[in-house]
C-alpha cells in the first residue's frame, strides 16, 4: 500500500482533517462524492399537503419521468417549516407501493374468490344497483310527515377525501335522498 | 364539534399552531401531541423554550410528558372531574380574569327560577325525562330583560306560520350544526354584572363546581391534591393581562360518551382565565386526519349540510320557512342563515331553484331522528339498509366493535370499497376473524364487492382542510396508474351515469337528480376541474361573478354558495387556498399562506384580545385593537390579524331595539356567531346532556360515581342489541380500565401504514403497555403474549411491562389501565388483532361518537384459535351475568 492511498483512508482523513466526528467530507468515497440526491435529477418539483395527520406539513413531490422519486418537506410552510414525521417521510411509499392495487376487482355474491371487471362495467353496474335500490327502500313519508328519502344506501367516508369531493358526494347524496351520509369525523 | 360550538359559536380550533409559541403555559391533555401531532409540536417546544410551563395530563408518560415540566397521570374517562378542580381552584379563590368574564362571557345573565342543578338532583340537571332518556332544556333558558326582550321574540315568531318552535336539544345531533353558529337564544337576557345575584351564571357555576375539591378529584382520577394545585398554580399565574395559557386536546377528549362535555369544561376554564381570542391562548383542537375539519365544515355527515347549516327533520322543517326559523334575525351572523341556506340550495339546483317553489326546499331529504354510522350499522345487520360507500375508510379495523361492522358488511346486496390498498373492510369475507371463528361462512356472504382503486393524494389536485381550519391546496403530480381515479372523478362520473339511466323519467322521486346542477368543466382526460368546484363553493353573484365574503350572500337567489363559511377561499377568482408565500417573507400569523375560514381569520374571536373599550389588554399580548383615528376619524378595528369583527364597529356600540343579526352585536360582544354575543360558561341551550359538564364514569368502569347516584351520563346513547354486550360496572370478572391510543409510526386504521415497509419495520407488531404492578397481579412477562378480553372478544398483543403505565391510587383502592394501540388488523405487510374489536358501542348524545374507555381482563399467554375464542368470550360473559338484566343506574 501507497503512502497516498493510506493516507487517503476515511480513519487516517478523520483523524488528520477537520471533520473529527467522521459525518462529513471524511466519510466520502470517490464514489459518494460525485453522487448527487435523487431530488436534483426531478423534471418536475410539486407542491403538495402530507395526507396523514390534520397538521397540514408541506411537501414537495419530486417527479422525473411520469413518476414520483422522492417526496420532501417544503421549508416555507409557516406551519411546518420544512419538517415531516416518520409517516410524512414515508409518503413516497405511500404513493409508489408495489402492493397498491390498480385493477378493479370484483366479487360476486358467495363467490371465494376475486375476478377482474371493467372499470367502466363496473362504474355502470354500480350506478344500476344505486337505482335499485334507492326505489326499493324509498320513503315518501314517516309518521305521516315527509322525508322523501331512501334508507337503503349509506356511505362512510374517510377523512383524506378533499374538500371538493365531500361537496360533490354530500351533493350527489342528497339529491338521490340518501341521509346516512357519514364520515371518519364522527369516530 | 359542540363542546367549542356552543360556547364559543364555531366548532373548529380558536387558534393557529404556531401560535402556541406565544403562550406563557400550556396544558395538553386528551391527547399525546408530540406522538401524534409531531410537526405541530415544534410550537409547543418553541414556547417551552421562551420560557412557558408545559404540562401534560394524560394515563401514559409519553414523549409528550417526557418533554413536559409537569405530567399528571389520570385514570381515562375521568377527565371533567379534573378540569372541575380546576375550575374550583379558580372560583372558590377568585382568580378568574373578572374583567373579561363580566365583559365577554355570560357569566352575569340571570337563568331561569326552575333550574335545578346536578348538586340538587343527585346528578340529574332539571328537565330529564326518564322515558325518552331526554332533557328539556326550558328550565335552563335566560330570564328575559325587559318586557321589549319578550315582545320582540313574540313578532320574529309570527312572521312565520304556525306556532313558536324551539326545543332543539331534542333533535338528533343537532348541536353539531353550532359548528358555525351558536344555538339560537330567545333573547339576550338579564345581566348583573356585579355578579351577585345568586341565580346569574357566575353563581350557579360557583356552587356547581364547589363539589371538586382536591379530596374528589383525587378520588376520581387518581391525581394528588398537591398536582391539582401546581397545576391550577400556573394556569392561573399564566393568565391575565399579561399572560395567556393554551390548551391542546385531540380524540382524548371527543371519544367518551361525555366527550361533548370535557371540552366544554375546558372551554370554561379559558374563559374564566380570559384566554380566549387571545395571543398564546385559546384551544387548539388536533384533528386526526389531513381534512377532518373539512370533513364536517363540507360535511359527509348526516346531520349537517355544508357550512354547518342543519339536515332538514321531518318532524320541524317541511318548508324553507320552517327549516330556518329558529335561527334567523337573532343577533350576530348566523342570524343571516337565510342567505346562506338560499345560496345552498341555488348551487345544488342552479336555475331550477326559484322563489316559487321554495329553492327547492323539497328536493332536500329529511331526516327522522339517529342516522349515524353506527345506527346505520345496526340497520344493515338488520337488513333495513343493503347498500354502502366506503372512501377511503376502514371501518373493519378503524371503528368500535369491529364484529357489528364486519357483520353488518355481510348483510348488505353491495358494497362499494374505494381505497389504495385491500383493506380488511373490503376482505371481511374472505378473511375476517368471522371466517376464522366460523361465526361467518365465505359461501354463505351474498355482499357484492366492488374493490374501485383510488388515486392517492399526489395524483389529484384538491384541497384539505386542516387541523386549525386552513385550506390547502395540493398540485397534481403524476397522472393515477391502472384503474386508479380520484373520488371527485367517481362521483362525477357516478351522478352522471345516474342521471343518463333516469333521463326521461317522470317519476317526482327522480326530479332532484334531474335538475341538479351537475355541469363541470371537465380536462383532457373527462375528469372534473377541481377548481371549478372550488369556485362553486366559494360562490357567485347574479352575473356568475366570484364572491369575496359572505356577507354579500342575499336570501332572493340571486347568489349562489356551495358552503358560506368558505365563501372568500375562490376571492378575486383566485385560488386563495392555493398561496405559499414563504413564512420567512411575512410575520408570524402569514396570513398569504393557504386560507382559513372564516375570512381568512387566524385567531377567532380576536375582539377578545382588546378590552372593552378596544386598547389592547397590554402591550406584551397586543393583537387587534380599535383605532379611532382610522378612515377620517370614524374608527375601525386594525391589528395583526383579520378583526373578527364588524371592522367599523365602535367598542362603545350599542345595538338600535329590535336590531337583527349583525346589526344587534354591541361594540362588546366579540362572540359574534352567537346568538347573544357572549361566550357560554353556561349553555342555556345547545346540548343534549346538561348546560354545564358533570363527571359521570363511562359506560364500562370499574369504580363507582363517587359523586352522585347517577353512575352514567344519563343521556347517553346506548346500543342495546346482542352484538354489543356492555361490560358490567365494579365487576371482578373485568376489573381493569383499557383505553387506545396511536403510535407516530402508524395511521389509524393502518390502510396507510400498515401496507408501507418503512413504517411496518419501525412498529412490527401490535402490543399492550401495563404497569409492573398489573404484570405481577396477572403474571404478565415483558415480551411475552396477553390475552386481554371483553364481552366483545379477546385480542392478543406482546406485553410491554412498563412504569409509563402508572398504578392510580384512588381512595384506598388501586386502578390498573391497559394502554392499548389500536392500527392493526389481518392484511398488510404487519398484521395483528384490532383492539377496536373490544371497545363497546355508547355514544356521546351530541355527536354519537364511541367511548373508547372501557374495562377488561387480562390474562398471560396468546388467545384460543377458531370457534374456542367464541367459546372463551361466552364463558367470561356467563361468569360476569351480562345475558341477566343487571343493575342499571
């Protein structure tokens, strides 16, 4: 071994160079000096809200290529100022999961098993059995006081949902005269 | 969120995050901040570091406590007897700010001869109706002023037909619609505002609350005379004109079948303090989820359409008249609720809604009485009720008694599950802890499952709502892979196709989807444009001109408003929701990032933070002030904030005989949603279970009221149906207290978290916390397995021996409390039994949300597998006599 390699070693660098703790320019290779974070490589830098907690921490959502590479904290959030939590940091996996599933899948009555369908079959059967069922359990009346209501439909929703899709669900809900119309706020 | 609504006149946070750093103490209670808020908690530790007292009162040491100058272990559910004490502490010596109770609150209204108090009725307030399980809330009114008082109600109440309606209290939930104004008071009523008067409110809440002494609270929490005091000691020192203390609670406080009320005591406490509207005060509600708040300002609620106006119920309201009579022309904004329900109606039916017909008043449902979710639960297992919508809500594992859900599923025709990942709401027949036990039987299920993929929160644009009422708006980053689409794209494409299959239809049932107003702009891809929506909640003027605020809704349809309380957010047709101004670019209310109803306002009630004659209460806690000199020497209020106020009007405004709405507000009533410009020490009306909070123990506790006969909150609601057998009180067979909580690295039902491998590797497992002294009572090993059981079922989760779990001394007996997590079910990268499946289905009357306290046994070793854990359940059930009436208080 060459004096400059030895020399050139992380221990030997630490010990001689300014970095005493080893967390900095000590620690780099050749290697991970020419690396650059997959946040520069982004085509695309997109602000967005963390979807967990109520806090509200800004993100920034790195895309390169169609897809999202990395998701951050964005500094100039008055409220977060830069910071996520664990949940927060793990956002990407949240959204690129390999377990996520992108296929509509049905299951028949009594059937054990899944099958696939058409997302557009299964929109329209969907909007059928609303019909159906709406009309089967529709009520003009109760104690002889109008309700014009049906109490066969009702719907639970989580609170991820954005504010403009609570308006079109409570819209459409109430026009079709469903009232059990509910969400993750009341539990 | 009645507990903030009806004291205050808004149910959402008084104040901003980083406000908190501004305040000189701050207690948390209800909630575990640092674990489950983390980001939000930098501003409590920006305030620690200025120098403010952090306390924290909760069953378990956590990072909050570790962090906090004080942590006061207490039993869970026991939380209005502690903040009792306080309230004691603060009365019985005279330390409330008595300038801004006087001014601000109506601790000087005069109430009614007939009323009769918790202390007189052995825990009963007056007006309950052991029949109906139901108060009256009559003996609790204010007594009128004048004769004037009388007269004026008299001629609002004849300009309707019919005769005069009140008694709201008796409607399901309806105090939630006090989400954006309060509860409609006949009139302003009669003050003292030397507040001697034995029947004035200060008073009556003096004698009420003299019963928590340090002795009772010890008694009922297990926390010791000298902490009460400390804490008392610098709450007290902390407030005042120079100081402000901050209160922090999250679903600690909203999960017990007396949640309504713990937040209510707490709101009294500010109060008394003159801590509300405040610089470095007030209470700050921590919502769970990116947009809870929003989630109940647009509702997805039965009870409440958008803007908090209330569901139609048949028994009241069967004309526009009708629906908003109790209501309108009282003093402050919401007296205005005819312009905002008008608006309403106009963007739901556009052009077809018109003076004539009512703005189609008709097209909305009504509703009868409970419709919440766990009422509708109950009628799915009953099969009155054969469809459902999940979005994005796990219900298998996020809701209590998990069986009913699951059981429920499997009674319906169809089930709808939109989400990102299989949750275990959408395989309950497959896979659920039924099939396991055989109580369920796969080929037995006749549920339809339609699994719709959803787009994740990246791959839309919309906005959240969150915790301290601020819109965001997120961009949209990547198109949704596969069959994945956003619920705004769903919903449209569902009504539309709806719509299409009813074309043609003369069936008057189908003219409310026919004529609704459901014309969006779409993009490339045919999805609706998220903006579009915005703007049609933020609503338009005659000409389809943006609005800026909502006081220039009208009641003649020429505006229309999808939420009035939103109206602003779309403001110079500009997505307000949508700004990111750096916060190194502005001061620290950074009033240009995002936006928050109402008007854009940070701290609510900021009136407050100026005295009554409007100079601010001292340089130090300067905030919004009258300035006198402004516009020409007219005045207007100015300050750091949006003035929550009439902005022209002068601290010494009197309000003209027979003012309505705004006009009534007096230059000294910074309350300005309700219905008489004060806050509520005493709700003379509004809630369901009493004007003011009493200690009851929840539904399952293993200790008797050491207060009054009444062992229960007496208006509870009960589900008394075989699926959900309670757990019977002071019972050896269940003699341990078990509460839930989160962990930082999970999200609630776990679809979220469960399924991420970073997440699933930092908390592999689920788990129980318990004292040293439970783990040598039961012979639980560190590490090992516990079976812990209820009349529900039994779980099993590894066993966590630890002194965070404290042995509450109460009188001369030990209370031992099982600290549960509750994020795990069968699916997802770590899995594990779902401690909601033990908790028991009592609700809070004025929002029917669960208790998630209950009491349970614990025992070493894992659960017995199949139909034997149906076996083991049925046997602890014989042992406590739950199938015998039992007795019942």
């Amino acid at each position: 071994m060459g004096l400059v390699e030895f020399l050139g070693w992380p221990l030997v660098r630490q010990v001689t160079g300014r970095d005493r703790l080893g967390r900095g320019h000590a620690a780099m290779s050749r290697r991970s000096e020419t690396l650059e974070p997959r946040t520069v490589q982004a085509d695309r830098v997109v602000d967005s809200v963390c979807p967990f907690c109520a806090v509200g921490c800004a993100q920034k959502v790195f895309v390169k290529d169609g897809e999202v590479t990395q998701i951050e904290g964005s500094p100039a959030s008055p409220i977060s100022r830069g910071r996520l939590c664990p949940k927060g940091s793990a956002s990407k996996q949240l959204v690129t999961s390999p377990t996520r599933v992108t296929k509509v899948r049905y299951r028949r009555p009594f059937a054990t098993e899944w099958e696939d369908l058409d997302l557009d079959t299964a929109v329209d059967m969907i909007a059928d059995r609303v019909i159906k069922t709406r009309k089967e359990f529709w009520e003009w009346e109760a104690d002889s006081r109008r309700t014009r209501r049906t109490l066969g439909i009702a719907s639970l929703g989580g609170a991820t949902l954005d504010n403009e899709e609570n308006y079109l669900m409570k819209k459409l809900y109430t026009a079709m005269g469903a009232i059990q119309i509910e969400n993750q706020a009341r539990i | 969120m009645p507990g903030l609504g009806t004291s205050f006149g808004r149910g959402g946070a008084t104040t901003f995050l980083q406000d908190l750093s501004n305040a000189d103490c701050i207690l948390i209670e209800g909630s575990n901040m640092a674990e489950a808020h983390p980001v939000g908690f930098q501003w409590v530790m920006e305030a620690k570091r200025r120098g403010a007292t952090v306390i924290h009162v909760d069953p378990r040491f956590t990072r909050t406590s570790a962090v906090a100058d004080l942590h006061v272990p207490i039993r869970a559910g026991s939380d209005i007897a502690f903040l009792g004490g306080l309230v004691n502490q603060v009365l019985s010596n005279d330390l409330d700010f008595r300038e801004y109770v006087v001014a601000y609150t109506n601790a000087a209204n005069i109430i009614e001869d007939d009323f009769r108090d918790t202390e007189d009725l052995d825990g009963l307030f007056s007006g309950f109706d052991p029949e109906t399980g139901q108060y009256d809330p009559d003996s609790w009114s204010y007594v009128p002023d004048s004769r004037r008082d009388v007269e004026d109600e008299e001629r609002r109440d004849q300009a309707y037909s019919g005769g005069s309606s009140h008694g709201e209290s008796h409607q399901a939930a309806r105090s939630e619609s006090h989400g954006s104004g309060g509860a409609p008071v006949k009139w302003k009523g009669r003050r003292d505002e030397t507040l001697q008067d034995p029947s004035c409110v200060f008073q009556i809440l003096k004698r009420h609350f003299a019963r928590y002494t340090p002795e009772v609270v010890q008694e009922v929490c297990g926390i010791e005379p000298d902490q009460l005091r400390r804490v008392a000691e610098a709450l007290t020192s902390n407030s005042g004109r120079e100081r402000t203390s901050a209160f922090c609670y999250a679903v600690g406080w909203t999960q017990h079948s007396v949640g309504a009320q713990m937040i209510r005591t707490a709101s009294i406490l500010q109060l008394l303090l003159g801590n509300i509207g405040r610089p470095g005060g007030g209470i700050m509600a921590l919502r769970g989820h990116a947009s809870i708040q929003g989630s109940t300002d647009i509702p997805t609620l039965f009870n409440i359409l958008p803007g908090y106006l209330p569901m139609p119920n048949a028994k009241q309201h069967q004309s526009l008249d009708e629906w908003v009579r109790d209501d309108e022309g009282k003093a402050g904004f919401w007296g205005n609720i005819r312009s905002y329900a008008v608006s309403l109606l106009k963007s739901y039916w556009g052009d077809a809604a018109t003076p004539d017909n009512d703005f189609c008043f008709d097209y909305l449902p009504r509703i009868t009485g409970d419709h919440s979710t766990y009422s509708t639960v109950l009628a799915m297992i009953e099969g009155r009720c054969k469809g459902y919508f999940l979005v994005g809500e796990n219900p298998a594992v996020g809701s209590s008694n998990g069986k009913m859900q699951r059981l429920g599923m499997a009674a319906l025709d169809w089930l709808v599950v939109r989400d990102l990942q299989m949750i275990e709401s959408a395989t309950f027949w497959k896979d659920g802890p039924e099939i396991e036990t055989g109580e369920l039987v796969t080929e037995e299920i006749g549920t339809e499952v339609f699994f719709l993929p959803a787009a994740t929160h990246v791959e839309k644009a919309g906005s959240f709502t969150q915790t301290q009422r601020m819109l965001q708006w997120r961009d949209k980053a990547v198109e949704p892979p596969g069959d994945c689409r956003s619920d705004l794209q769903f919903y449209y494409e569902l009504g539309t196709r709806i719509r299409q299959k009813l074309a043609g239809s003369t069936d008057e049932m189908d003219r409310p989807l026919l004529d609704l107003a459901w014309d969006y702009p779409l993009d490339d891809g045919g999805d609706p444009d998220p903006e579009a929506v915005l703007r049609e909640i933020n609503g338009t003027g005659p000409d389809g001109e943006v609005l800026s605020a909502y006081t220039q809704l009208k009641p003649d349809g020429s505006t229309s408003c999808g939420c009035w309380i939103y109206c602003g957010v779309y403001a110079d047709d500009v997505n307000q929701a949508r700004r990111r101004k750096p916060h190194w670019e502005q001061d620290q209310v950074a009033a240009e990032w995002g936006w928050v109803w109402p008007a854009n306002r940070r701290i609510l009630y900021n009136r407050a933070s100026a005295a009554p004659d409007g100079t601010p209460w001292s340089e130090r806690k300067r905030y919004v002030w009258w300035d006198a000199e402004a516009d020409d020497g007219k005045g207007r209020w100015t300050g750091a904030d949006v003035p929550d106020f009439v902005p022209d009007r002068a601290p010494d405004f009197v309000p003209e005989e027979g003012a309505q709405g705004p006009d009534a507000i007096g230059g000294q009533d910074p309350f300005i949603m309700q219905t008489d410009g004060k806050a509520w020490l005493f709700a003379p009306l509004g809630l369901a279970d009493g004007p003011m909070p009493t200690h009851y123990e929840p539904a399952e506790s293993p200790v008797r009221n050491p207060l009054y006969g009444q062992q229960n909150n007496p208006t509870r609601k009960r589900m008394e149906v075989p699926q959900n057998p309670l757990n019977p009180s002071w019972s050896d067979v269940f003699p341990y207290v078990f509460t839930t909580y989160r962990l930082t690295e999970h999200h609630t039902a776990g679809g979220m978290s469960r399924t991420l491998p970073y997440l699933a590797e930092l908390q592999p497992e689920p788990f129980c916390e318990v004292s040293p002294r439970l783990a040598a009572e039961r012979g639980l090993e560190n590490g090992g397995w516990a079976t812990i059981v209820t009349g529900r079922t039994a779980i099993e989760a590894r066993v966590l021996v630890t002194r965070r779990l404290r042995s509450l001394r109460l009188g001369d007996r030990f209370v031992e409390q099982v600290g549960l997590p509750y994020h795990w079910g069968p699916n997802g990268i770590t899995t594990g039994d779902s401690a909601n499946d033990l908790v028991n289905l009592t609700l809070d009357p004025n929002v029917y949300i669960q208790d998630k306290v209950g009491t349970c046994d614990i025992r070493p070793g894992r659960r017995p597998r199949g139909s034997a854990l149906t076996e083991y359940v049925a046997e602890y059930r014989r042992r406590a006599a739950m199938d015998v009436q039992r007795e019942e208080t």
